[in-house]
C-alpha cells in the first residue's frame, strides 16, 4: 500500500471505473459534477477501448484504477482520494491519510469493491443520490444567482462580457 503522508498528484488523472455498478457510477456522477477545473478524466471500464488502460479488463473491474498525467497509477481507496484532491476536497485525503482511517479504509475497501453487486442497493443508492442531489440543487443555487447579479448588472456577476 502506498504511503498516504503524501497525495502529489499530476493532474490529469484519469479514473476507470465500473460503470455498470450502481454505488461506483453514483460516486463518479457525484466527482464529475465537482470537475469543474477538468483535472479528472472518466473511462467507463464496462465498455471503453481499454488498450490504453494500466490493467485488464478484469482488474479494472476488481478495483478503480486511476493514471496521473506522469503515468503513476493508483488503485482503489489511493485513486479516490487522489480523485477527491482533483475537485477541490483537500480534506479527503488527509482525513484518508490518519493511521485509524487509513487502516480501516484498507481493509473496508477490497471487501466492498467484491461484494458491491451483493449489497442492499436501495439504502445505498439513497444516500448517495441524496448527495448527488444536493450538489445539483446547489449548482442551481449557484447559477440562479448569478445570473441575477447579471441581470441586475451588478459587478458579483462573473459572466464575460464587453466593457
């Protein structure tokens, strides 16, 4: 296991992940939705060409795989926190990072990516659609009142525009 004191991470990092498993889809459309600076990059490993991917088609499917832009690849809990540091969420991978945490994380992660399609999905699907929805409301949020502040001509507005 790779040592978590340090997450240096060369952005872009591109994610293969299982796209045909409700819980990983879910957690890629929740980080997807934070790329807004565009340092991650999703490969669906069901059923994109994977002649460029670090790992068969097998072991993506094991475990999320990710590749930095220096070619440095990353598996399971190491790739999601690394994910997590892409969109802005400093505090994942330090929270990632404390001895008990990390400890856990380890040994919870293998049993979770090899049991994911035997879990309740209904308890899980909820919870992380109700933080997926959460995002898209504050994005609307966000976006309603920006667009006020231009209507309104008001110098909060971060739309470009001729001066």
């Amino acid at each position: 296991m790779p040592r978590r004191d340090s997450f240096a991470t060369q952005f872009p990092l591109t994610i293969y992940y299982d796209a045909s498993c409700r819980m990983c889809n879910a957690e890629m459309r929740h980080l997807m939705l934070r790329n807004r600076a565009g340092k991650l990059l999703f490969v669906d490993a069901c059923t994109a060409d994977l002649s460029q991917a670090p790992a068969d088609k097998a072991a993506l499917m094991q475990s999320i795989h990710g590749v930095g832009a220096d070619g440095q690849v990353y598996t399971g809990v190491d790739c999601l926190t690394r994910a997590y540091l892409g969109v802005g969420w400093d505090w994942v991978p330090r929270l990632a990072g404390l001895p008990l945490v990390a400890g856990a994380l380890d040994t919870l992660y293998p049993l979770l990516a090899r049991n994911r399609y035997r879990l309740p999905l209904a308890p899980m699907a909820w919870v992380l659609e109700q933080g997926l929805q959460c995002t898209v409301r504050r994005q609307a949020r966000q976006a309603a009142a920006r667009s006020e502040a231009c209507a309104r001509g008001s110098d909060a507005c971060d739309i470009d525009r001729p001066r």
